[in-house]
C-alpha cells in the first residue's frame, strides 16, 4: 500500500497540469500499475495533492486520583513487582474474598 501511495504521489502533480486526454493516458498507467478501477485511482490523484489537517486531541483525563496510584503502587511493589497479568488475576482473587 505504501508503493501505491508514492506512485500515486508522483504522478498526482503530472495530473493536475494534464489537459483532459492526458488525465485518460494518466488514469489507464496508473490503473495498469496499481491495479486500481478508474475511479478510484482519479480520487486518489485529487486527493493526493490536498494537504490533510491534523486536529490535535484532549488528552484523556486521569481515571484514578495521586492518592489511588501511590496505593497500587505499594501494593504493587510488596507484591515482588509481578507482570501485569499476575497483579489482574490476583485483583481479581482479592476483590471476591
């Protein structure tokens, strides 16, 4: 997909200087390459050329307060340290007893 993605990059700024029977000569080499319907391969040159936004995210706010984490992490640390599928199975083992 990556190759597809560089050759279509390539060929996107030939595209859009093309008169219309160039774009057809275009289209048919790149559908020839990739493999691609016509379609396709016409959306993916426009779409080539646009630069895409990147919208920033909130970051997740914290599940459980400083005062939970230090608790789990002295548990944690009197427990040996243990991976944490052990510290899952033994939460699970001390919430049932």
């Amino acid at each position: 997909m990556s190759q597809r993605k560089a050759v279509t990059k390539t060929i996107a700024t030939r595209y859009a200087r093309a008169d219309k029977a160039t774009k057809g000569v275009i289209l048919d080499e790149l559908c020839a390459t990739t493999g691609w319907h016509r379609n396709h391969a016409r959306k993916a040159l426009t779409q080539a050329l646009r630069p895409t936004a990147v919208r920033r995210r909130t970051p997740r706010s914290p599940k459980y307060g400083s005062e939970v984490v230090a608790a789990l992490r002295f548990c944690w640390a009197v427990l040996g340290a243990p991976a944490g599928k052990s510290v899952s199975c033994m939460g699970r083992i001390l919430c049932t007893a």
